[in-house]
C-alpha cells in the first residue's frame, strides 16, 4: 500500500501518522503546551523547550486523525485553487455573479497607445442568446462574452489589468445597489463605500458608516454579496459578533449560514 505524503517546505522532522507520512516543521519556543497547526504549506509543531521529542511523538500520534485530515483538506483547497487560476489570454474564463464569462480580445474596440504601452482598452461585455449561439444551451458552456480593445499580441498583464479594471467598475456599482437595498431594512445608514483587494478579508464596517467591501466578491452569485453586504451594515447597528449581531443579519438573510460557508468553500480565481 502506498502511504500519502506530506511534506512542509521548512520540514526538519518527519511521523508516520495513520496512513501518511508527515514531514512536518518543528520549533522549540517560550511556550506551555504542544501546538500544532496545519496551513496552506502543512503541519508545523511547537513545543517548550523542556519537552522531551518522545512526549512531541506521542502527541501526533494522539492526534493524528484530526492531523491527516486537516493535511488532506489543505491539500484539495489548494488543488482547487490552482485550478481556478486564470491563463490570461483571449479565450480565457472567470466568474462574474457565478456565471462564467470568456475574455474575447477585440481590436476593434477602441484602443491608444503611449510609448508603446497600451493605455486603455474599450470593454463590452455581451450577452450571446440560445437563438444566436445554439450550441451555448449545452451545460457549463459560459453565454457572455467580455470583448476587450486589445490586439493578439497583448500581454497576459494587459489583458489581466483590463479584465480587473472592468470587474472593479462593475463591483462598485453592484455593491452600491445593493447596500442601498438592505441599509433601510436594517435601519442603517452608510456614507462611504471603498474597495479592498484583501487576500482573506470579505469586508468592514466603521461606526462613521464607512463600509469596505473585497472586489473579488464580484465573482459569486449575488445572494453570496448580499450575506455579505447584511454582514457589513448590520455591524453598524452591533460591532461585534454576539448572539444580537448574527439575529440582525438573520432578520434579512435567514439562510446566511449556508451562504456563509460558500465563502469559505468556493474557490475564487487566483489573479496572479
């Protein structure tokens, strides 16, 4: 039988835990206990200095289900996101509202350039109908097209800018729409909207209604931005995550469990 394998980057130290084997990172600091902790990378360990490596075995070992599990889990999200990354060129796919949507380069959108470099690119994004398309009824066949003002030969960082840019404009005016809807059944007000690019933060909320909200939201489906949107404003009426706030967001997203955990288990481009 063949053992799984995992190996950390840093590994110093190497268990056989179920049926794998862990190569895991192990540090000694100022601390009590044993800490183990699975990430993107694999297991790191630590321990106090004074701790023997046998008492260090037998504690992977007491946990090493729960340890072959997170490592197996780790290891499908990042399979998942690197099939999720995007090759930016024409023909190329990524979601908008859930909806996959292909990247058509079209010259004859207008286009200038500066020293060479390409300064901007006219953008359209098309809805092609089963009447114009047929074949675009089969499932997982994407129906809208986004025709960017780019030559053949533009690059994978133009043709990524161009796309993002649009995506930006398009989350903004959505994100507005939508805090406009749920402020007044939350009884809120918000004044400023700003996009962030965070890599593992959604959105905040300021007490002087300031709200800023991850553009890459734009890539799920809009009761997904909606959950997030209630998130937001409902901190303004409770900033913390007490019983009371989650009521708050239940009043106007009874299901926001379920479109929680989407966040969480969707897995979203990856741009770079």
């Amino acid at each position: 039988m063949t053992l799984a394998r995992f190996a950390h980057p840093r590994a110093n130290r190497e268990s056989r835990l179920c049926e794998a084997v862990v190569a895991y990172e192990f540090k000694r600091g100022k601390r009590r206990t044993i800490g183990m902790a699975v990430g993107a990378d694999g297991l790191v360990v630590s321990a106090p200095r004074w701790v023997p490596l046998y008492e260090v075995e037998a504690a992977l070992q007491e946990k090493a289900n729960w340890i072959v599990r997170k490592l197996d889990e780790a290891r499908e999200r990042q399979q998942r996101l690197e099939s999720a990354r995007i090759q930016w060129q024409d023909g190329a796919t990524f979601p908008f509202l859930g909806e996959p949507v292909i990247v058509v380069l079209d010259p004859r959108h207008a286009f200038t350039t500066v020293g060479g470099g390409l300064k901007s690119a006219g953008v359209e994004v098309v809805l092609r109908t089963d009447a114009e398309a047929p074949n675009l009824t089969l499932a997982g066949v994407p129906r809208l097209t986004l025709h960017i003002g780019l030559p053949q030969t533009a690059t994978h960082a133009q043709i990524r800018d161009t796309v993002q840019a649009w995506l930006m404009r398009q989350a903004h005016s959505i994100f507005t729409a939508r805090l406009n809807h749920y402020a007044p059944q939350l009884q809120v007000q918000w004044r400023k909207l700003s996009l962030s690019s965070a890599g593992t933060r959604w959105g905040s909320a300021r007490s002087d209604g300031a709200i800023r909200l991850n553009w890459r939201l734009i890539h799920f489906q809009q009761s997904v931005i909606d959950y997030v949107v209630a998130h937001e404003l409902s901190h303004l009426r409770v900033m913390d995550h007490s019983p009371r706030f989650w009521d708050t967001v239940r009043s106007v997203m009874p299901d926001y469990e379920t479109l929680r955990s989407q966040l969480k288990d969707d897995a979203i481009p990856r741009w770079h």
